[in-house]
C-alpha cells in the first residue's frame, strides 16, 4: 500500500474578461468547482494506478470537506486517516481571464493544522510499501512521517512542492525526490543526499539520477496536451504505486512519465491521472 500525506483544496475557478484592480468590482462569466490539491491528486493518480492508498490529511467542518471526501472515496482512494478539524477546508480561488492567465489565492486552512500524526497514522505508515509526501502541509509533520517510514524501512517519495525552506534533517530521510526545474534550481545540492533524483521536464520528458551518481534521460511520450495542470502529480502518484509494488526505479519512472503524458491529455488536474491499463497500453505503442 501507499501512504499519501498531504494537501487537499477545493479549487473555485472564476472566468472573467479581465481582472480587477485593487479595490474595483468586475462581471465574471462562468464559475466552477474542482477537488485539487496536492495531496489528494497525488492520492488518487496512485489509485488510478492500481494500489490500495491511504491520505493522510485534514479537511475543515464545511460543506467542501463533504464533498472533498466523497470525490476521493469514489476515487478508491481510503479516507480513514483524513482529519477533521474545527474551521475551513482548504481553498484555491482561481481566476482565469481571457489570456488564460490566471491569478491564484490558496487559503491553506484545515492543511495548515495537520499536525502532530495519530497513532493510527503511524501504525499505517510502518505498514504502507512507500510514503508519499508534497510540502502543502506544514514540514514539521512532513519530516515526523519521514522519520517514522525510515525507521520502519518504508522508502520515502518527496514531491517538494512548492519550494519552500525545509528542515534539514529531512533530505537524508528520503529516497526519491521528484522535481521540477524550478524546484530543481531552488533546493540545489540539498538534493545531492537523496538516493533517487527525478526531475521533471514538462513536455521533453525527465531526467533521473541513481545512487550511483549516473544520469539519464527518459524521453516524453508524444501526445495531444490539452491541459497540462495535474501531469507532476500524475506522474508522482504513478511513481509512487510502481515503486510500492516492487518494480524496478527506471520502468517506475518510464510508467511516471507515460502517466504525465496521459494526464495532460485531460482538461483539470483532480482526476486527469490514468489507469495502469491506459498506461501499459502507451508504454506498448
Ligand atoms: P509540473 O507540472 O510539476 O511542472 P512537468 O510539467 O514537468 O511537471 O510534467 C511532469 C511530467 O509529465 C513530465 O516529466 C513528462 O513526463 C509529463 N509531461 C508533461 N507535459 C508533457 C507534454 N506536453 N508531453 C508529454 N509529456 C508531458
């Protein structure tokens, strides 16, 4: 099994012509709703990849906690080990204009308050095959997982994301650490003491590092991108269950990378993530 541990939101996207200024009032056009997250979509690109997943996270009291859990329970995703906490779930307001740019406030609420883990929680990550693990929940408790997986001999994947200071003591707990570029160039040689070292390239496919230092490239699979939004967590979550079932580092990152490809072929990010069919059926073209 694989343990997530990590964000959820409600993304509430708004189109308008153009946006406000400070202060000023416009007229939108359309309004939706979309579960996101980090946590969540890397929890269900896991799923959707054939392993039995649990999340560890925290959802509020409100009506987007409801609805949030029952997209991940329809999702096959376990739900057990998500909290709830007295207040608001976590938010992403969207703002989309006609450019397609966009502006985005996350109010981290509930994700803010996953704190100290439960014993049921660390029973389950003793137990799980990898620990999966994104830097939308506060670090402290990233690095107290980290800490419990290592000592039970759990591999540990970091998605550091989004770049942000981290304790120390947390890279030489990891095994794989899945970036981007832009991460890549933040955390800089902190990553010279993780085992496994993939970062992500967007359409020219990734790059990985193994213990041995040795590096080599994986090309991207050719698709039709429609969306691009939800590929990094794809490919983690993907990643992630390859390697909780014991296949080995460079067909688990060929799968990663099939499942990006995949997920950029779907508008939205929550639920674009392939099946393990649709991805073995790529990887034979
Ligand atoms: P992030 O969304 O975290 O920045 P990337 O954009 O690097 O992550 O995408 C993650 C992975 O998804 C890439 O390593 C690649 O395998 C796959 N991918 C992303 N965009 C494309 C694309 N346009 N064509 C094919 N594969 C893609």
């Amino acid at each position: 099994p694989v343990v997530v541990l990590g964000s959820l939101n409600m993304d509430l996207i708004g189109r308008t012509v153009r946006f406000p200024e400070a202060g000023q009032t416009v007229l939108g056009s359309t309004f939706s709703t979309a579960p996101g997250g980090k946590g969540g979509n890397q929890a269900v690109a896991a799923a959707r990849a054939g392993a039995t997943v649990r999340l560890v996270a925290a959802l509020g009291d409100d009506a987007f906690a409801v609805e949030l859990r029952t997209h991940l329970q329809a999702a096959g995703v376990r739900t057990e080990l998500v909290r709830t906490v007295p207040g608001a779930s976590g938010v992403a307001m969207i703002t989309v204009d006609d450019t397609a740019e966009n502006t985005i406030v996350v109010l981290p609420g509930a994700n803010g308050r996953l704190d100290a883990l439960d014993t049921a929680t660390t029973a389950a990550i003793g137990r799980a095959g990898v620990l999966l693990a994104q830097l939308e929940v506060p670090p402290a408790t990233v690095l107290a997982a980290a800490r419990t997986a290592r000592e039970a001999g759990v591999p540990v994947i970091l998605n550091p994301s989004p770049a942000i200071d981290v304790p120390a003591e947390l890279w030489p707990l990891v095994s794989v650490v899945v970036v981007n570029e832009t991460e890549a160039a933040v955390y800089g040689n902190h990553l010279d003491a993780v085992d496994h070292l993939i970062t992500t390239l967007g359409a020219r496919g990734c790059t990985v590092r193994g213990p041995g230092g040795e590096v080599h490239a994986v090309e991207a699979f050719a698709v039709e991108p429609v969306d691009t939004t939800g590929a990094g967590d794809a490919f983690a979550g993907t990643l992630a269950a390859a390697w909780a079932a014991g296949v080995e580092p460079a067909q688990a990152v060929r799968r990663a990378c099939a499942a990006g490809a995949l997920a950029t072929t779907v508008p939205g990010a929550g639920t674009s993530a392939p099946t393990s069919s649709e991805v073995d059926a790529l990887l034979a073209h």
